[in-house]
C-alpha cells in the first residue's frame, strides 16, 4: 500500500511516518518505479504497535527495541531481560495513566454537579 493508505488506516499523519522511516523505525517494505514508498500489513500492524508504544514515554530508540522483540518468536536471556524492563516501564507508565484517568473523573463529577446545581 501507499504512504497516504497506511496513514489513512492508522490515523497518523504522513509526515510521522516519513519520520519513522527516516530514523528507521519503519522502513518502506518497498518502492514504486517512481520513488514512492510501499507499505506492507505487516508494516501496519508494525506502525500500530509503534502508535500505542509511544504515548507510554518511550525514546525512538526504546521504541525500535520493543516493536524488535515483540516481532520474535523466542527471546534469549540477554532479550528476555531487555523485555522485562520494557514490561516494567509499560506497567508503571500504566499506573501513571490510570491515576490521571481517576482525577479526570472526579473532576468530570464535580463539573456536572456544578452544571446540575
């Protein structure tokens, strides 16, 4: 598929994906005659791991390791370490994000009982 499908489909924009192919996070599966960057299901499926990976405050480098050892089938000791610390962070990122959605509605609960008094 073409650049402009994948974004379509993953709901990012052109330019990160360009991004990501750039720092290697995501090369083209192949290119046109012309020049242009094809993408594979594989690369989308790769792209959406990427999408749900970054908002838990991982470097772009962090990112390639994970999305790597997520696409292994086994891991050995040196990987299976490396994938409990990503485990770690994931989990801890999680906490985090648990904790603001708690404030969020509390907050949301005091607006409507301002709303409804």
């Amino acid at each position: 598929m073409h650049i402009g499908e994948l974004a379509e489909r993953t709901g990012l924009s052109l330019r990160t994906i360009r991004h990501y192919g750039d720092v290697g996070l995501l090369p083209a599966s192949g290119r046109t005659e012309g020049g242009f960057r094809l993408y594979s299901e594989a690369d989308q499926q790769r792209l959406m791991r990427i999408k749900y990976l970054k908002p838990l405050g991982f470097s772009l480098e962090e990112l390639t390791e994970v999305v790597a050892l997520l696409e292994l089938d086994s891991l050995d000791a040196d990987q299976r370490e490396r994938a409990q610390a990503s485990l770690e962070h994931v989990v801890r990122e999680r906490e985090k994000l648990a904790a603001y959605l708690v404030q969020a509605d509390l907050l949301a609960d005091q607006l409507r009982g301002q709303l409804n008094s």
